[in-house]
C-alpha cells in the first residue's frame, strides 16, 4: 500500500470478512453487495488523492528506499513512517526468545543439519509489505530477493548506504538496490575488476575482502573455497571501519554478506565491537558441515549450536531483533538471516 488510509482499509476487510462471510445468510446478498461497494469506495478515495499530487511528500522516499522485490527482482517501492514497523516490536516475545538461546547454548545438538539453527527464531514479527516476503517461505538458492525491513525512510534526507560482501558471480540484488537509489557499494578480492557481475554496474566495486587482513584468512580463501584462484598474498582484506573511513561514511544503512563461514572471523574482529552498527544486517550464515567446496572447513569446523547461540545473543544485546530465518535448502547447515536494529532505528527517528 501506498498510502495509510489504503492500510488502514486493508486492515478493516481483513477484520470484518470472516465475520460477513459467516453471516451472509443473515444480512442478505444485497446488503452483502452495499458493503462491498462501500469498501470499494473508501479504497479508490486515497487513491484520487494520491493522483492528485499529495504523494509527491513522499517522492523522495520511494527513490531513496531498499524496495519490495518481486520474483524477479524487481523493486516495487512502498513508503512508510518508522511507527508502522516499530509499532510491532513486542519486548516480551524478544525476551522470549533471548531466554531460548540462553537455554539452548547448554542442550545438546539434533541429529539433523538444520538443528544448529533451532533456537533462532524472529523476535520481531513482520509481514509483507512490511518486508518481502512472508518469513516461512522456502529460501531458494541463488536468489536475489532479501527479506529486509522497509527501513527507506530512516535516512531519506541523508542518501541510503549499503555495503554487500561477497559477489562472485551473482550481483542482482546490488545491481537491483543501486538502480533503486541507494548508495551501494559492493567488495570481493576473488572477483575481478572487469568480470560481468561487477563490471559497468551501478554500484560501486571494491576489490577487497571485509574482515581482518591475516595471512590465514588469505590461505583459507585460497586453499579451500571455488572462487578462489590467486595467490594469498594477492587478496587485500580490510575491516568495516577502515572501510567506512576510507569511503567516507559514518554510517550504514545495510550490511548484506555471503562470504562462505568468514561471517564468523567478521563478527568477532569487526562488527561487534563497531561503534557504527549498520541499521539492518542480511547475511547467510554457515556452521559445520557446510559444502567445503563453497566453505572453507576451518572456518566452520567449530561451529555448532552453541556457537550460534552465543551469536545471536550478542547481537541481541547490541539491539538486533531476528525478522527473518529461512534454512537454505540446498544445504541446511547454512541459512539465510535479516536483522534490524530497533536502537539505531529508534535514534534515527528521533533524530529525524
């Protein structure tokens, strides 16, 4: 929806149907067909209006926003106030489901793969068109969709930012978020400058690794992972705050990562003890046992519930809340997550 008057409508026949439909017998095919008509009214009143030219308020927030992405990728714009998402934060549920992870960090582990994930679960709950996508959709492989927050108004006046980790091959969801009006910058030290994924795009392309430069971060690169073919000494890695400062920023409105379990060495070397937290975080995550053809095993070996856990509760307690989990299901020892930050997001409405 487009408009708060169109929401609030939709919120109205979501509540009345089920009751009109039990009762039809009562009230009569006509009144039934007087009611809908009604409704059909109020929904293209807002809409004249929008015609008539008062949308243009919200002009810059559709181009400046991370849209909502069909099958294809394509980016269908929806502009909303921070309280229209905010207003569904329940401080109950995320203590719920902080105390989950505490209580798992010490249970065993599940004989299936996806088990590592168990005690991960949204601690904020969204629905389209809040987000993408409804959160217990099948994760598809090779998907450019993301299901990130409606977050565009945030920063309408200052330009959206986002950084992406980890291209290779597949730039559509940078290339879809650039053309929607975001700053976007992309880095990957195994892709190569004049490559089809990155070459001539719309954002722009580093060809540096995130995380800690380390000799050993360089050979796992090169010794265990497909995309990898150079030498270690030829791979640059840099940390988000090196990154930042050199590009200029003082703040993110995105980090999107895929970068085969070197999540891991990111969190613990540079993320967490940023001073910047990115507003929204999209990344996969990978554990043990994932494919060691896409993941380094030294990166994962160690990586089972505990692990997991004992992340997700330092996130929380740095102000993210889970809005989507979704197990990849080509290799279930790896799934895709969204969090939002409802501190950062509440500073900068405040500060709005």
């Amino acid at each position: 929806f487009r408009s708060p008057h169109l929401a609030q409508v939709a919120f109205l026949v979501q509540a009345v149907q089920p009751h009109l439909t039990q009762r039809t017998e009562y009230i009569g095919p006509y009144a039934m067909h007087f009611f809908s008509m009604s409704l059909a009214f109020l929904m293209a009143a807002p809409l004249v209006t929008l015609v008539a030219g008062q949308a243009s308020t919200s002009s810059c927030l559709l181009q400046k926003g991370f849209g909502n992405q069909d099958g294809l990728g394509n980016h269908q714009h929806h502009a909303f106030q921070s309280e229209s998402w905010l207003r569904f934060e329940n401080p109950s549920l995320a203590e719920e489901q902080r105390a989950l992870l505490m209580a798992g960090r010490d249970k065993p582990q599940g004989q299936e793969p996806a088990a590592v994930f168990v005690d991960v679960n949204p601690s904020l709950k969204l629905q389209p068109p809040f987000i993408d996508h409804k959160p217990e959709e099948a994760f598809k492989e090779f998907t450019a969709r993301k299901n990130l927050v409606r977050t565009e108004h945030l920063r309408n006046t200052k330009g959206c930012v986002a950084y992406a980790a980890g291209i290779a091959t597949d730039s559509r969801f940078e290339e879809e978020l650039a053309t929607s009006g975001c700053e976007v910058h992309a880095f990957d030290c195994t892709v190569d400058e004049r490559a089809p994924s990155v070459h001539a795009k719309h954002f722009t392309f580093h060809k540096w690794c995130l995380g800690t430069s380390t000799l050993d971060n360089a050979e796992r690169l090169t010794d265990s992972t497909r995309y990898a073919k150079d030498d270690a000494d030829s791979y640059e890695f840099k940390t988000i705050e090196a990154t930042m400062a050199e590009l200029g920023h003082s703040s993110l409105d995105l980090l999107k990562f895929d970068i085969e379990g070197f999540e891991w060495a990111l969190f613990k070397d540079s993320l967490l003890s940023s001073p910047h937290l990115p507003l929204q975080l999209s990344f996969e995550l990978h554990t043990a046992g994932a494919r060691p053809n896409f993941v380094p095993e030294d990166n994962v070996k160690d990586k089972h519930r505990k692990e997991v856990d004992d992340l997700f509760l330092n996130l929380f307690d740095k102000g993210y809340r889970v809005v989507s989990k979704e197990i990849n299901q080509g290799d279930p020892h790896c799934a895709e997550f969204v969090l939002v930050n409802v501190d950062v997001a509440k500073a900068e409405h405040k500060a709005a």
